[in-house]
C-alpha cells in the first residue's frame, strides 16, 4: 500500500516515526529504520539494521491488546520500516499531564505488565521499556 508522509512524530536511538496517510485519508504510524550518527559509529550500520528487523519481526508475532501491532513490515526495502496504528499518545505525555493518570495508575500499570506477559510466555524481552515507549 502507498501511504502519503504527513509529519514527523519523533526519533529514538536508530529509528524515526513518521504519521503517514493511506488513499483514504487513515492515519498510520511509519517507523523508519534511521540510527543516530554516535550509535552508528559505536555499534555499525549491519548490527543495528539486524536488531531493527528482529525487533519488527518480533513485534509481529505477538498478538495482544496491549502490545501495538505490525500492520505491514518492509524488511527488504533499504531503509526498512513498518507500519503500526497511531497512536494518540505516549505515556509519558499522559504523566506530564496528569501525574496520577485521573487515578487509572494501576489499571495502566496493569495493562503494561499483561503485555510484557505475553512477550515473556514468547520468549521475548522488551529492551527499552520505559514511559516515551508506552504507547496508547
């Protein structure tokens, strides 16, 4: 499918997230493999290009409500990216504006740790588990 760039929503370690729209004006969350210049240096392109597929491969299998799903994944494309739902925030950004999450803490917590559950049953481990990376 063709998807339309809209904006960027933000970068981490060695990916970019794009918004992007398909034909009918629905938006989706592009994740573009795009490592930052230092990590590069440190780590080397194959490397991280290597766990960046393994991650949208991993991220594919498991099949939860709390864990974002892969709609499509471009493994072979050069970068390679795959698409996900947009989110409507991160928690992080839900704390900075609600510190106690309108009293929800433990329904969230909870929510988090049923998703990581199901990784683990897998086999899996969430590497970079933190609030930026908490999507709703």
């Amino acid at each position: 499918m063709n998807y339309k760039e809209v904006s960027e929503k933000g970068n981490g370690g060695f990916a970019r997230v794009l918004i992007v729209e398909d034909e009918n004006g629905e938006q989706f969350a592009k994740k573009v493999y795009s490592p930052m210049e230092h990590i590069l240096a440190a780590v080397g392109d194959e490397h991280l290009k290597r766990r960046f597929k393994r991650e949208i491969k991993y991220q594919s299998r498991v099949k939860h409500r709390n864990v974002v799903p892969v709609l499509e994944s471009y493994l072979d494309d050069e970068p390679p990216y795959f698409i996900m739902p947009l989110a409507e925030c991160t928690l992080q950004e839900e704390l900075r504006s609600d510190p106690s999450l309108s009293g929800n803490y433990k329904e969230v917590l909870f929510d988090v740790l049923a998703g990581l559950e199901c990784m683990h049953e897998l086999g899996y481990v969430h590497r970079d588990l933190k609030p930026a990376n908490i999507l709703k």
